[in-house]
C-alpha cells in the first residue's frame, strides 16, 4: 500500500492538516443543511422518504462537497443548475439572493425535484454555492404527482421553473412565489417545502461564513481546490490502472411511446485511454415521444453515479467528473431537447444509462462490478376518500435486489444507487392516511437472477382501495427486458403491474399505466425488481443453494432448473450424485444447444 | 451501609461506592471480564472490602445487551408476523449505509427469514380487527420454532398500535403452551406507529431478553446469597433505573446503560457548579459518545440505533457515538490526506506505544509523542510506556508520507480527531439552534479530559468541567438516578377534532400502568411522579417534536386531572411553535392546524440521592495551594508546535481553591488533564477542575 500513496506536496499551499480538518467540515456543512430539511419539511416524500439531496459548490459552480445521505442523482445534476446560473444572472448575482429552479434542461431532474440554490459572500466576493433539492409530491401538470408517462411533451408534466431568483436580497419575491404555488396543488403544503428548503440553505451558508471566519478565504478557497484535485487525481489512477480499449454494451427501454411499442436503444462505447474515459452514447435511438428521456446533464449524472460506485473512497466532487468526456449527440434519447416530456426519466433513461455503464466497465474492471440492479417503480394513486372527505395523493417508491458481484451475492430491499438516503414510507402510515390496505410486502422466491452469486430478491406489493374511486399511475420499465446477469449470470424475474392477481378478473395493466381508474376492493400487485446474476449457476456452490432453499429465497424446483442442484424436500439435504448427474446434462445440453 | 454503582465498560469495571452514613466516596476499578461480566463485577465488591450485606442499594450499568446485538452472540429467536410482511425485518426502510458502493451490504437481520414465520391474521389502521388469530395456527408456528430451537419469540402484528388484542391473544397462546419461552408482543414494548420500527424494537427485545435474564438471575442470586436485601436496580438507556428482575421491560431499554448513567453524573456535577448548559463527551478507547443538557434538562431521542438498521425505538437520553477514542489509528489514504479511524486497536493489542504488539499509530501515541501523556508509564505505573517506539510509528506510518516533521504529522492527528468530535457536537448543537458558546464542556473518560481543552477552545465554549474522577463517571451516574418507566400511545387526530377525555382517559390509563409498576417496584405513592408529553406536528408533517403536556393547573396539585382548558390548549400550541423555531430556524403562523400523534407518560420513582459533599480541606479563596511535581516538554499549537517546558501536577496534590495556570498536565490515576496555555484551571469545593480561559 505504502509505495502507492502519493505525498501531498502538489497541493498548492494549504497544509495536510488544515485540508482533512476543513475537508471533514464542508461535509458536514451539507449534512447540517440536510438534517435542517427533512425534519421541517411538509412534504412525506421528504420528511419519510428523504427524499432530497445538498451540496457545497465553489465560486465557477464546481461540486465541493455532499453529505451523507443525498440522492446521488440530485448532487450529481446541480453542478450544472449552478453554472447554469452563474452563466445566466453574471453581474446580476448579490449577498441574500436565492434561486429556484426544477429546469431538466439545466441541471434538474423532473419538474418534481425542485432546487433552491443560495451564493455565499465574503466581503462581496462570491465565494462559493449551497443548493438543496427536495422531491415535491405535486408541481401540477395533468395528473395528481405530476407523474404522465405518456406526455409527449413537457407542458403536461406541470410547472417548468427556469433558474429564477426566489430571494432578491434578503426579499421573498412574491410575485414569483406566488406565481409557483398557483400552479401546483395542494399550495398550502408547498409553502411549508419552500419555507423548509431556504432554511437549510441559509444553515448552509452561516456555517460556511463561519469557516472562512475562521481559516480565511484564501486557506477556504484552496481547500475547495484541492478537493477537487484530490478526487480527480484518485480516479484518475483508475482509469489508468484499467486495460486501454473500446467496451460496448447495449440496453433496451420496453416502449418508445403508447402508440409504438418498439424498443429503444441505449447503446454506449466506453473508451478508455490512460488516465481517462470518453463515454460515447452514438448509435443511441433518437428522443421518444412518451416521458422516457434524458437531458445531457441527467445522462452525465448516471455515468458519474455509476462509475463513483465502483470507487467509494474517492470524495464525489467535481474531480471525479475532470476525467470523463462525453458524446451525445442531440435529439436522442440520452440528450433529448425541448419540448421532450421527462417526467419518467429516473425510471427509464437514467437507470438504461447506469445499466450500460455498468456493462462497459465491467468488461475493465469486472472484480468492482456488480450485475445489472432493479429499476424504479413509482406509483401514485389520487382519488376522493369519501369517509375522510379529502382528495389525496398517495406515492408509493420502490425497493429492489441488487446484481450479484464477483464474490458475493446481490442484497435485496435496498434502495437504487442514485437514490442516496431514500427510504420507503411504512405501510402502517399508508393505511391511516389513505384508503389502502395492504395484503403483502414481501420478497419474491425466484426473483433473483441465477448466478454463481446470485442476483438479490424483488419484493412483491399487493394493496387494496378500501374506499371509493382513485387513478393509478405508474412509472416503471423491465416488464421485457429484465435485469441482466453478467459473465454467465442469469436475468432477473420481470417487473410488472397486474390488477386482481390471481382472481377471475385479473389484468395485467403494466408498469405504463396512466391514470388507470381502480374502484373498491380491487388488489394491485406490484412486481418489484430484482437483481442478475453474477457467473455461471451451475458453478454456485450447492451448500448456497441449499442456504437459499432453507431461506426460501429460491424453492427447490428453481434449485434444479436455474443451478442444477436436487435438494431432498424431506432431509432438506444436497443429493450430490443427482446433483453432479444434471449439471453434466444442462451442461450437455448447453453444448447441444451451441451447436444449433 | 453503601449504596453501590458499577458500571461494566469494554476495558474496565468501575466502583463507586457511597458510605450512606458519612458521605464518603470511593471508586474501584478491575479489569473486565468478558467472557461473563459478573465476575469482574463480584471480584470488585469483594476486593472493595464491601460484603453484599452490607449494601443498601445496588445499581449496575451492563453492556450485556448491547455487546449481544453487535457481536451477534444474542440467543435464537423467532419472528411471528402478520400474512405478507414477514420480510420488514429485512426490508427495513430500504436506505443504503453508504451513498456510492456497489459492494456494501447490510448487517445480517438478527432472525433469519426461515424462523420468520407469518400468521394469517389483520387488524386495520382504526383498530378493527379484520381477522382474528387461529389458536391451532399459532400453536403449529410456535411448536415449529421450538423445534427448532428458538428461546424466544417476538409477535409483531401490522396495526398492533392500534389494537394489540391479536398480538395479545397470540402471546396468551403461545405462553400457555410453552411456559418456558421468553415471549415478546410489539405492543408491550412500543405501541407506536411504523412497522420497521416497531419489528426491530421487539425483536431486540426478544434477542437478547433470555440472555439479561440469566445474567442478571444468576448475579441478584450471588448478591443474595451474600446477603444482600435489596433489590438490584439496572440502569436503562432513558437515564432511569428498573429492577434487574423486570427482564421484559429491561430488554430493549438497557442498551445505553453505561453512556446514560454518565449522563446523568453529567447533569448533577453541572448542577453543584452552576452550569445548566452543558455538553458531555465521554472519550473512552474506541470511541467518544457525545451528549447535552440544556437548562438542567436531559435531552431525549425517540430512538437509537445501535448498528446500521437495528433500531430501538423507545425514549433514550440523546447520545451520539463516534469512532474516536485513544485507540483511534491514524492512515494515510492513497490520495495523501490524513484520517483518523473510524478503525481503532482497541485494548488489544492497543496503541503501539503499550508494547502488547501494537504497530499502527494511534491517538494515544501521538499523546504521548507531544508530550502530553506521560512518556515512561500510565496507569499510576502499571501500564509502563515506550514512547520510541511511537514516534517511530508515526514518523514512518504518517509523517513520511505527508512529507512532515514527527511532531507536526502528530499534532495533527491530535488535530483531526478533535476536530471529529468537534464537528458531532455542532451536530446537536448548532444543528438545532444550540449556541456552543453558551455551554460548559464536561468531559469524562480516561482520554476525554486529554482532549477537553482543545475541542472548548475550538468551539468557544465557556468552560471545561473535570470531574474528580473521570474514569468512573458512569459508575457515579448511577447513584445519582430515579426509577422510571417510559409508555407511549399512538393517537392519531387533528388537534381541533380531539375529545379532551379521550386524550385524559389515555393519559390517565398510562399513569395507572405506571403506578401499579412503581409500586411493585416499591416506590411509595409520595415518592411517584409522572410526566405527560405529546408528540406533534404540522398538519401536513410527517416528523414530530415532543412537547409536555399540560396539566389543568388547579387539579395537578389536587393530584385530580380534569379535563384540559383553552388556555392550556393554547400553551400547548406555544409550546410545539416555539420548538419548532428553536430546532428549524422557523414556525409556521400560529393558527395552521396541528395534529397529535402519540401520548406519553413518564413515571418516574424518586430514589434519595447521596448529596455530593464539598471539599472542607481545601479553601475558596483562590490561591496556588500545589506545586508541580515535575516539569516535562509539551508540544502545543499555541507555541507554534515547538515543545516547551510544562509543569505537571498530580490531582490528588490539589484541594479546592487551588489555581493552575496553563500550559500544565495534570495527573491522575486513570485520566490525564490537559490545560492550554491562556487557559487556568481552578479546583472547586467538589473536586472538579474548572478549566476557563484566562482573557
């Protein structure tokens, strides 16, 4: 180890000690700011869901620092809202102004996760950025949740807020206030959001004043470099440790649009040279006509969530975005333009993009890499509760199994990489506040994609309306193209969304389903996603499978069909001879099939 | 007689025993004994001269519990849960430990999924029951995780907080059937909403409850059977005391024991110096628990978690823990920047400077390289101390490759580590509208008065407070707590749409439950109190504050309770706006509509306390009464990191009134002080060390 640390003398002129003291403390500026928003906001999806995300920039708009338990996709995108704004108000930029924006074409994400971005000054210079993200559950739009997966242009997905000063110094404008709680529904809760959000904000900004008090500028401002420069000199060790080369991988979204149920293409070439990687998305399939699309700046957040992933010790700050280059050409799915609806884009691009990155590296690095992972399932349901006498929106977010990875199994229940601190909002919450009752939470037998380690396990969600009348909307993907198993690892179980499963009127309403009307007493089965496998199955150790067989988390007809391994139903013990007899025949059979 | 407190840490067991009829303290310490804590325990009453029978009160701070759920060495237990959710235990609430890792997993759950067995029953969210239990159903689970070897079993119901008669009818089944097994319901421990929660909380509960009920069966037997008459009392994580016998109540709630108790000692030093504000920080070997009282009061958390997603959620008294102590190893990560732990050498094999085989730098070596700790032994002399071989560890582990001099790459680890702790507690206090300046620091355990002075003046907090013995401070804790029993009720309503009986039947049905538990626990009616709070919010919110609840001012000294007034309506509503502000940095107007959702009664047993006695040796006219012993070099930031001679003073040396400027050491058994130059410490009539700046 010791010959390959590299002494900090190229740091500029700030000393170790100073830099790992104030270091620490930026992210711990962000995590303040965090803790400040999810216990005051309004929003469930923020105070249950966490559903939020903060960071440090410096004065050109480069990521400093997050803390513990942002939403990766959030941190990630703001660097460019930031740059986006000091490109567009330079001059215009004073002490006490705060921006808002939700702009996917600047940095945002969908309308729903809604920006506040404050600058810092020392002395009226500007020294740095704080900006917090929080997902609102309604920014208007067609639907209630502002969730429409069938938009074919953004102007149903609700209020499109361009980076515009919330706060000229030190002064709610209301005129801009005003006009944004007019738009979306239920304003009254918004307003405790927006409240919330400038709150931590301003946290932000006292604690960092209070560190350039206390270090000076100069010492602060060498710090933020050297951040940066420290992160970037790490991955960049990286990539120049990684075999030089072209790695392809393709990925598949299950529909174009409503009207066109081809698929479309992700396709990525990595290109690794030295110390750097060019992510090159040509051959991609041109912009959709549904919500499934990226902008520039929410591509390039996947392929910085993916690859950060593989390097958790590197610091994620803008260093880590130095060594990669992009190409994405205009109008695709992965660099859509205006007026491209962008509402499902986690669900669908982001996560192809993070799939297909995955699939690249793992060709380089393929002891860091894990199989392909869930994909995101949203759901909102809004109706009239006619005992309570309210409307109400209900979001329900998922959780799923993660791709196995070169020496260990995938994890089940998690959830995504990009969504940071995010947690699922207890059943017991939904059914007081909502007319739901919930049948299962569960984790789905079979689920996981087969693989000498396998893939973890989707859950399966099956509630009930209990009273009146509500439109289901869902975003979500995989229903054709499962999760992927890697090096010989099988796919994972299909996601899904099915109503009254298992009864006489069962129907399948899939994961495209826009305001969709259930009445009382029908059941939605939701079909979470799962993990791929990593490596052939048959080479999987027959003691795991048995563990899983004992654990239930694979049956015993699933044992000999995906592993090869015959597990005795009454001893609950491995058959070896049988087991050893129909690996050789699936292998066997495999050859056989090669030769077709 | 004597009234004891012993408290069982990582490395040491600590007495304090208090001589009832003269006041006299003593203090004890043995090395602890982990494969069964209670032999340390009897070794050091016994060593103390103290026979059981002689003992009037015997209080005990165990890590019993809390070494079970993170070694993973509880007993085997089973999970009973409602058709469909037998996977919340594992599904928690979905979060990741770690933002940017595709090779993190989470912690093993502490019941595997084949001995979580589901049964076909349902209450709804109003309390209605859907289902009933089948009692064949029930039978056939059970009789299957016996088989099976289970000790224990938690039934964990969805809704049970709104109705625990199936949870209740299921444990009646399984009991009968099987008298022996420790048996657990979700809503005998927490009848509160969220079911992660509430599945983590029992099955805690269950884990580890067989395992305190032998230790705590076979220790109260040893006392007895020495003659003991009273009852052994244990201490819990909500800074009260329960009977060792009440295992069922014990069980979650005695996983902060020992960090409670010094907590509580905290809060009384603070009371007898007049500091009402106060942050405590208790550096041990492997780790610093960070901890405030604010306004004489203790500050509560509604839960703890004790590793990544294993949750208890009950009132405790808000301790942060980090990962820094004396043992504390610094690296050099490969991008060149210094970081101190979170990994630590622990007592074995220890810092590299203990000689026991150590060979990675810690923050005791770099203690010791600047001069700060002794540099020939520790311990009074019996830990001898090799101080060449810590600075060859940090020259050639940290200083090298940082391209510094020795004393500077130690300096900063020193530098790095406060700055940690520094940061957990502007944590709790900035974070929730705490101005550090306004607050004392007291410090505790054997590395935490090292420390202490650095992180004040780091923080500009206005004081430092030593306490005589900093090494047994959680011992003392414990004699200075009461018995208490925390209960809480979910109700779920909009403020303008309570009935106020509804609200006082809760309130009045919880303090009966904890009556009739004190006076079993033999607490006299003159010695109860009970304290009602309620949690609120916004409407709209889905994060609640806890505020007290008032009581109609002419019935609370009738000891009647009545219905509840306007005005006091109104003070309520005060109470939660002006929490919010203090905590967020905001409230909403006045009139937007909150809403209630949980009731709590804290009934509190009030025991006698030993009444910390001053110092009648020593003077309170301010005066050097001591001379230093010896003179050592130390290295300081203030002096430019040049070492310069520094006088170093032994604490038994001292009496009250006794001033000592910095820079200076002071000595003691099983702690060393560390004042600054600027800084002066004087020693009050109590034998604490107050450390304050000299401008």
């Amino acid at each position: 180890m010791a010959e390959t640390v590299e002494t900090h003398t190229n740091g500029g002129n700030i000393d170790p000690v100073t830099f790992a003291v104030l270091h620490n403390s930026l992210k711990s500026v962000v995590d303040e700011m965090n803790l400040t928003m999810f216990r005051s906001a309004y929003s469930a999806v923020i105070t249950e869901g966490r559903d939020i995300g903060g960071a440090v920039f410096d004065a050109r708009g480069r990521l400093v620092a997050q803390g513990e338990s942002d939403l990766a996709v959030f941190v990630t995108m703001l660097e460019f809202s930031c740059r986006a704004i000091l490109e567009r108000y330079q001059g215009d930029i004073h002490p006490g102004d705060a921006f808002i924006l939700n702009d996917p074409f600047v940095g945002g994400t969908h309308f729903n996760d809604v920006g506040i971005i404050k600058p810092v000054f020392w002395q009226d210079e500007l020294v740095a950025l704080v900006a917090i993200v929080g997902h609102w559950p309604d920014v208007g739009g067609s639907e209630p949740g502002s969730f429409a997966p069938d938009a074919t242009e953004y102007y149903r997905e609700g209020l499109r807020i361009p980076p515009i000063k919330i706060v000229r110094q030190g002064k709610l404008d209301e005129g801009v206030y005003q006009l944004i709680l007019a738009n979306v529904r239920i304003p009254e809760e918004r307003e405790g959001d927006v409240r919330a959000q400038l709150g931590a904000a301003t946290v932000g900004e006292k604690r960092l004043l209070r560190l350039i008090e206390k270090y000076g500028k100069d010492t602060f401002v060498q710090c933020m470099d050297e951040a940066i420069s420290y992160s970037e000199r790490l991955l960049r060790q990286e990539f120049a440790a990684m075999p030089d080369g072209d790695y392809q991988w393709t990925e598949y979204l299950d529909q174009e649009s409503p009207a066109n149920p081809e698929p479309v293409k992700v396709h990525l070439t990595l290109r690794i040279g030295g110390d750097q990687a060019v992510f090159d998305f040509s051959g991609s399939d041109p912009q959709t006509r549904s919500a499934a699309n990226s902008t520039y700046s929410g591509t390039a957040s996947a392929v910085f969530v993916a690859t950060k992933s593989l390097f958790p010790d590197i610091p994620m700050n803008h260093g880590c975005f130095e060594p990669i280059q992009f190409i994405m050409p205009e109008g695709t799915v992965v660099n859509a333009k205006p007026p491209a609806a962008l509402s499902a884009m986690a669900a669908t691009v982001y996560e192809r993009v993070i799939g297909v990155a995955f699939g690249a590296l793992a060709q380089a690095v393929p002891e860091k890499i894990m199989a392909c992972p869930n994909g995101l399932i949203n759901l909102t349901i809004g109706g009239f509760d006619p005992t309570a006498n309210r409307y109400y929106v209900a979001y329900l977010f998922s959780e799923g199994g993660f791709g196995g990875r070169a020496a260990k199994d995938g994890s089940s229940g998690l959830v995504s990489l990009y969504g940071g601190g995010a947690r699922i909002t207890p059943v017991e919450v939904f059914e007081r506040k909502y007319p739901l009752l919930f049948k299962q939470w569960q984790l789905r037998p079979d689920s996981g994609g087969p693989g000498r380690y396998r893939g973890g396990l989707g859950s399966t969600k099956t509630f009930m309306l209990t009273r009146g009348e509500a439109r289901l909307t869902a975003l979500g993907d995989r229903e054709r193209f499962p999760a992927w198993g890697l090096f010989g690892g099988g796919s994972a179980d299909k996601q899904g969304l099915v109503l009254n499963y298992g009864k006489e009127n069962q129907e399948n309403i899939t994961l495209k389903a826009v305001g969709y009307v259930i009445r009382e007493g029908d059941e939605v089965t939701v079909f979470g996603g799962a993990g791929g496998g990593y490596g052939d199955p048959l080479e999987r150790d027959p003691e795991a499978v048995l563990e899983d067989v004992r654990e239930e988390y694979v049956s015993i007809q699933h044992a000999a069909d995906a592993y090869g391994v015959i597990v005795d139903p009454d001893t609950m013990t491995v058959n070896i001879p049988a087991t050893n007899r129909l690996r050789a025949e699936l292998q066997q059979k495999r050859l056989g099939g090669g030769q077709l | 007689m004597m009234r004891v407190g012993v408290d069982v840490g990582g490395t040491f067991t600590d007495f304090v025993l208090l001589d009832e009829e003269t006041g006299k303290l003593e203090v004890q310490k043995v090395s602890s004994t982990s494969d069964n804590q209670m032999r340390g325990v009897m070794e050091g009453i016994e060593r103390s001269g103290c026979a059981p029978r002689e003992i009037s009160m015997f209080l005990h701070g165990t890590t019993v519990a809390t070494n079970a759920v993170i070694q993973k060495t509880g007993c085997r237990t089973g999970l009973l849960t409602t058709k469909g959710f037998r996977d919340v235990l594992k599904i928690r609430r979905t979060t990741r430990g770690k933002l940017y890792d595709v090779q993190w997993d989470p912690p093993e759950e502490l019941v595997p999924r084949r001995y979580r067995l589901e049964i076909d029953e349902r209450t709804d969210a109003f309390g209605r029951i859907l289902k009933p239990v089948d009692q064949d159903e029930v039978l056939a689970a059970a009789e299957k995780l016996v088989q099976a070897g289970m000790e224990s079993i938690a039934v964990v119901f969805i809704n049970s907080y709104a109705n625990p008669a199936n949870e209740a009818e299921t444990c009646r089944i399984i009991s009968e059937a099987f008298p022996d097994l420790f048996v657990v319901s979700s809503s005998q421990v927490l009848r509160e909403w969220r079911e992660f929660e509430r599945t983590s909380t029992a099955v805690v509960a269950a884990y580890v409850g067989p395992l305190l009920r032998r230790y705590l069966g076979s220790m109260t037997a040893e006392l007895d059977r020495g003659g003991y008459r009273g009852r052994a009392l244990v201490m819990l994580s909500n800074g009260g005391v329960a009977p060792a016998d009440q295992v069922e109540e014990l069980a979650p709630r005695s996983l902060l024991s020992g960090p409670a108790a010094a907590v509580i000692a905290a809060r009384e030093i603070g009371r007898l110096t007049g500091e009402e504000n106060l942050v405590s920080i208790d550096i041990g070997g492997t780790s610093t628990d960070v901890a405030m009282v604010y306004q004489g009061e203790l500050l509560m958390s509604l839960e703890q978690e004790i590793e990544f997603g294993t949750i208890v959620h009950l009132p405790v008294i808000d301790v942060s823990t980090i990962g820094a102590g004396g043992g504390t190893i610094a690296w050099v990560d490969r991008g060149g920047v210094l970081q101190m732990g979170p990994q630590s050498a622990g007592a074995d094999p220890g810092p590299v400077c203990y000689g026991k085989g150590g060979t990675e730098p810690t923050l005791t070596d770099a203690n010791v390289v600047l001069g700060r700790l002794n540099p020939g032994h520790l311990l009074g002399g019996q830990l001898p101390i090799d101080r060449d071989r810590a600075f060859k560890a940090i020259e050639e582990k940290i200083a090298q490759l940082l391209g510094l001099d020795t004393y500077t790459a130690a300096r900063g680890m020193v530098e790095v580590l406060n700055q940690n702790i520094a940061n957990a507690i502007r944590k709790i206090t900035v974070q929730k509208g705490y101005d550090p300046r306004e607050f004392a620091l007291f410090c505790c355990g054997g590395a935490g008065p090292l420390q202490a002075a650095e992180i004040a003046r780091e923080l500009s907090m206005k004081a430092i407070i030593v306490p005589p013995n900093p090494g047994v401070t959680s011992a003392l804790g414990l004699l200075l707590t009461d018995v208490r029993h925390d209960y809480v009720t979910s109700y779920i309503r909009e403020l303008n749409q309570v009935k106020p009986e509804d609200v006082e039947m809760a309130f009045a049905s919880m303090e009966e439950e904890g009556r009739k538990q004190l006076a079993a626990d033999g607490i006299g009616a003159e010695n109860m109190a009970f304290e009602r709070s309620a949690d609120l919010r916004y409407l709209a919110q889905t994060h609640e504050l806890t505020v007290s609840w008032p009581y109609p001012p002419e019935d609370r000294d009738a000891g009647v309770t009545g219905s509840i007034r306007a005005d006091a309506w109104r003070s309520l509503c005060q109470a939660f706006h002006d929490r919010h502000q203090q905590e967020f940095g905001y409230a909403a107007d006045l009139g937007e509509p909150l809403e209630i959702v949980n009731l709590r009664v804290a009934a509190i047993g009030k025991l006698s306390h030993p009444e910390l006695v001053g110092n009648a040796a020593g003077s309170e006219v301010d005066g050097i009464g001591s001379q230093p012993k010896s003179n050592r070099l130390v290295c300081f930031k203030e002096t430019g990191n040049d070492s310069v001679p520094t006088p170093v003073y032994m604490r038994q040396d001292l009496s009250a009134g006794d001033t000592v400027p910095g820079p200076a050491i002071v000595e003691q058994f099983d702690s060393t002080v560390l004042i600054l130059p600027g800084q002066v410490g004087r020693v009050d009539a109590y034998g604490n060390i107050i450390i304050g700046d000299t401008i």
